[in-house]
C-alpha cells in the first residue's frame, strides 16, 4: 500500500506539472520569463504532447497506485475478480488491477469468541453460563469461507450458535448439583462436543472451550448454601461426637490401666503377705520344732514332694499329748509377747478380792 501511495503521489506531481505546461502552451506563454520585452509563442504540436503527457499521468495516477495490495501478517486475503473469489493471499504486497480486482480480508489470529446464554439442568434449574471459544481459521479454506460465509463475522455467528446448541445438551443430562459438584469435569466434556460438531464444515480450528462460570438462581444457591450449612453442621457434630469416643476411650484404657496396676499390686500385696505368712508359718513351726526338741520330745524329719523338710513331733498319746500342745502353745505366746513388749506393766482387774493380770493376746502362731 506504501508503494502505491508514493506512486500515486509521483504521478499526481507529474500531470499537475504536465497540466500547468499544457495550460502555459495554450495560453500563449511561457512557463518561464520571456527574452526581453518580445513574447514567444510555442508551437501547438508542443502544447499537444504536454497534454497527452499530462492524460497519461492522470490515467496512471488512477490505475496504478490502487492496484498495490498489503496484506499484513496474521491476515489472509480472498482476491475476487469481478465478485468471484478465485485466490488467496497471505503475507505480502500483490499488484492486481483494482478495477476488476478487489481484496477481502479476514483476521487469521487467534479468535476469542465470549459466550453468554441462559440454560436449564436436568432437574429443570435455571443458569447462565458464560463460555469461551478459541477458535482460527484455516487459511487454506478463506476461499470457501468467502464462498459459504461471505466472512467472518457470519461464520463466527455460526459457531457461537453450534456450541450454544451443544453445552446445553451436555448440561441437560446431569443435575444441578451434580453441575456444581463435577464442573471441572463437565467442563472438558463441553469442549469435546463443541470441538466434534465444529468440523471440517466450518472451516476452522478449535483450540479450546471453557465454561467459565455457571450462575443459578438466587433462590437455588440460597438452598446449597443452607444445605452445605447443614452438612458442615453434621460434619461438626460427627467429629465432636467421634471426638468424644475417642477421649471416652482413652479415659477407659487409662482406667483399665490404673484398675490393671491396682490389681497387680494388690496380687503382689497379697503375694507379699503370703510369703510373709508362710515365712513366719515356716519360722514358728522351726521354733515348735525346736522347743519340742528342748522339752525332750521325739522330732521325726523326713523330706516331702517338694523337697521341703517335713517335721513329725511325738506327743505322746491321749490326755499327755494336748497337755503337751498346749503347754508348748502358751510358751510360746508368752514368746510372742515378750518379743512385742513395751516395757509396761500389764493390767490388773480386781474382782471381790480376786485379782486378774489382764496380758494383751499376740497374734496366734500358726501350728
């Protein structure tokens, strides 16, 4: 196009000049100063070829300058002869005459196509949606375009039209909140389908289509929004309560813990006591053993099952033998007492002139 601007400009130049020379020769008159006072007249002939010059400038001026075509890059231009498409061109400057040559051009870039439009789910909620679409169009095809569409803006009319169409069947099938719980899937799933039903017909390429934002009604997001609520609520009131089985039962394992340590305390308390008890059992059977032995009774030792010394006294018979036991008895209570003693005097209880010596009972030793 900058081409033919200077062109135009040159040839513009060149019949003004040609113009004003063939107006000079007409008119009897130099362009210039005339020699002396004596004016020179020019010849007809000359002033003939100036003005032929001059419609031949002007004849150029009209048919050269407007045949230079600049078809800029991200554009593709549809070249009609006389209305007919018949060739394209890309990125460049062409020369077509321009009275039977005429230039159509179209955006081959990246196109971003905004969609709004209402739309109803399966459960017959209503939503607007808001799409984009990224679409090019296939250079190689801008005759065809021209030839069904007649341009861009038709065709981008189609397009919209096609994926309104086909996101609203997608949407159709699932319900509304199965629509706000999966939309990152629904999403893709829109775009197959647009991209499937805008094929080879249409003469573009599809790069992408994203549903970005799906709006129901006030009514129907106030009840998801009391519904999620009331999930929250439940979901709050679950963890409390699992919350309160979980410390319920660490209560109860420390308890059974506690319960558990009392037991086998208690187990080694009575165990305790129980060596204990059979240890003084052991030693006061040594001492009757011993004490019988001093008072001249017969001590018969043999070794029992469990390799225990096993100790058998002769009493004697009869009345002799519980005498027998029972002096042995009483000595050594009176042992046990003395080995508990605290060094006071014991009681005495005087009854109508009898007195009684009140001595405090040891614990009875195991015979």
């Amino acid at each position: 196009m900058a081409i033919g601007i200077i062109l135009g400009i040159v040839f513009a130049l060149v019949c003004a000049g040609c113009i004003l020379a063939t107006v000079c020769l007409v008119s009897g008159r130099r362009p210039l100063a005339s020699a002396g006072n004596r004016r020179v007249t020019k010849k007809p002939v000359a002033g003939g070829i100036t003005g032929a010059a001059a419609a031949c400038a002007f004849i150029l001026f009209l048919l050269v300058p407007f045949s230079f075509h600049t078809v800029q890059a991200g554009e593709v231009a549809v070249v009609k002869h006389l209305g007919e498409a018949r060739n394209v061109r890309t990125a460049g400057t062409y020369f077509d005459f321009w009275v039977t040559e005429s230039y159509e051009k179209y955006d081959a870039k990246v196109q971003n196509l905004e969609i709004r439009s209402p739309a109803y789910s399966k459960d017959a909620q209503t939503m607007d949606i808001v799409m984009t679409v990224q679409y090019q169009i296939d250079t190689s095809k801008a005759i065809e375009i021209a030839t069904n569409y007649g341009g861009l803006e038709t065709l981008s009319g189609k397009i919209e039209s096609v994926t309104i169409e086909k996101t609203k069947s997608v949407l159709s099938a699932y319900s509304a909140m199965e629509i706000i719980e999966t939309r990152a899937s629904i999403s893709p799933k829109v775009e197959e389908v647009v991209k499937k039903a805008i094929d080879a017909n249409y003469y573009v390429i599809v790069n992408t289509v994203v549903l970005t934002n799906i709006d129901f009604s006030d009514a129907f997001e106030k009840t998801v929004e009391d519904k999620m609520i009331a999930e929250q609520e439940k979901l709050k009131a679950q963890y409390e309560k699992e919350t309160a089985i979980i410390n319920a039962e660490k209560e109860f394992e420390v308890a059974k813990k506690q319960a558990e340590a009392k037991i086998e305390v208690a187990k080694a308390d009575a165990e305790a006591q129980k060596l204990i008890a059979s240890a003084e059992a052991y030693a006061t059977k040594i001492k009757i053993v011993e004490l019988a032995r001093s008072m001249g009774y017969t001590v018969k030792e043999t070794v029992g099952a469990d390799e225990e010394p096993v100790y058998e006294i002769e009493w004697g018979t009869g009345t002799e033998a519980e005498a027998s036991k029972k002096l042995l008895v009483n000595y050594l209570q009176y042992l046990e007492y003395l080995s508990k003693w605290d060094g006071k005097l014991p009681d005495v209880m005087m009854n109508e002139g009898n007195g009684t010596i009140m001595i405090p009972t040891p614990t009875n030793p195991t015979t």
